[in-house]
C-alpha cells in the first residue's frame, strides 16, 4: 500500500492539487504553512458542538467524521474524512462550531491556526478560492449523501459509499491495485447509512459473495470496479475531483 508522505503538509496539498491544479509557487506556501502535529486515539472528539476555535486540522493518516447525537442519544454520521481532507474547515467562517469532529482510528493531525491561513490567503489570493472550493464540495457530497440514506437500497447505500471512499483515497495517492485501507466499523457504517449494524453485517456478505469486495481486516479490495459502481448507482461528478482518481 502506498503511504502518506514524509512532510505531513502534502497530504493537504495533494488533495487541494486533485480538485484545483496549483502551481508551484502556491504549492510551495502551502508547504511553508506552521502546523503542530497531534496524533490521538480512537473515538477521541476533535472538536465539539459549541466550540469556538481558533484553528482547524487536516487529516495526515487516519479516518475521522462528522457527527450530530440526538436528544435520545442516537449518533448520526454526517459525513467521513481521510488523509489531505479539511473536516473543520468551516470553523474558519462560523464562530461557533454546530458539529462534533472526532476520529475514528488512530489519527495523525496537523493543526493549523487561522491567521496563518488569513494570512495566506492575503499573500496567494487564488488559494482562498481553492479552500472555498473545498468547503463547496463538501456540501456537495453531503447532498450526495442525503440521496443516498433517503432514496438507495441497503446494497446500493453501502456500495456507493464504498466507491466514493476508494476515489477520494485514490485522490491523494492511498489506494493501490484497487486495494485501501478501510478503519470504518460496521457499526459506523450503519450510523453513516441509517441502518442497523445486523442489516449492515448482511449487506458486507452479499458484497462479498457477489465478488464486489474482498476483505482482510480493515483492508479492501475492489475486484471489478465498474461492476460496484453499477451496484452502488455511482456518478463521481459531485466529488469534483480534476485528475484521474475519476477515471
């Protein structure tokens, strides 16, 4: 498997560079930016309902989410996050935080503080369009999102969110021989999908038994890649993603 590079500030760059093509003078900003590298556990919260911070963190290795809790204590998972993503991104523009951010397998962090980010973006304009772009297409796959809990079947659910992770770790050089590591939980899945963790359990086996994943632990592999994108009624557009990790 390929791993994340050296320098933990290129994973963002890779991911920035696979929806807008930066040149080498942007590149070499984003490269000079400060950042403090926390590494932390599992199911620890990164940032909370409430919070008001005044900095916010790229993924360097691991997985984190996006998640709300109802009044009866149910979590929902808005939204997943790997290496090069941005998850608080938005704590840049809003005061205060309204979703909690917390990881789900050991995570790398680099934090890094907003007037350094304003700062930047004074300097090299263009990138505080390519950041912009970032958040818009979070809103766009969280409307894919919507789609997919309110109108897929459990197979196609499960399917779908299964390519769309593939290509956003193909997108930042993580995924080899159509093979990824995958640290998400059945029990995360079926918190990410509306579904129960049983009815997940069996949607993974017919997957497998229909030849569309295979798994070793928390790795997988896809065998036929346009056979699952069949299965999971997946159109890559609204990753917006300019490089080949499409194709």
């Amino acid at each position: 498997m390929t791993t994340a590079p050296d320098s933990p500030n290129q994973i963002m760059i890779r991911k920035l560079d696979s929806i807008f093509v930066l040149t080498d003078e942007e590149k070499q900003a984003l490269t000079d930016l400060p950042v403090q590298i926390k590494n932390i556990k599992t199911n620890h919260d990164i940032v909370r309902v409430g919070d008001q911070p005044a900095q916010c963190c790229f993924i360097v290795e691991g997985f984190t989410c996006v998640y709300k809790v109802s009044i009866e204590g149910k979590r929902q998972i808005m939204a997943l996050h790997v290496p090069g993503d941005i998850p608080d991104l938005q704590s840049l523009h809003l005061r205060v935080l309204d979703i909690n951010i917390a990881s789900i397998s050991p995570c790398k962090l680099g934090f890094i503080q907003h007037k350094d980010l304003n700062q930047l973006f004074e300097r090299h304009p263009r990138l505080a369009g390519v950041f912009w772009r970032e958040t818009l297409i979070y809103a766009s796959i969280f409307r894919e999102w919507l789609l997919n809990i309110g109108q897929r079947e459990a197979y196609s659910r499960i399917a779908h969110i299964i390519c769309e992770l593939m290509l956003r770790l193909k997108a930042v050089g993580l995924v080899e021989n159509n093979t990824f590591h995958m640290p998400v939980t059945q029990a995360e899945i079926a918190d990410a999908t509306g579904m129960t963790p049983v009815h997940v359990n069996r949607v993974f086996q017919a997957l497998r038994s229909d030849g569309l994943i295979q798994t070793d632990k928390s790795r997988m592999t896809i065998p036929d890649w346009n056979k699952i994108q069949q299965a999971g009624e997946f159109d890559p557009l609204y990753l917006h993603i300019e490089k080949d990790a499409a194709s």
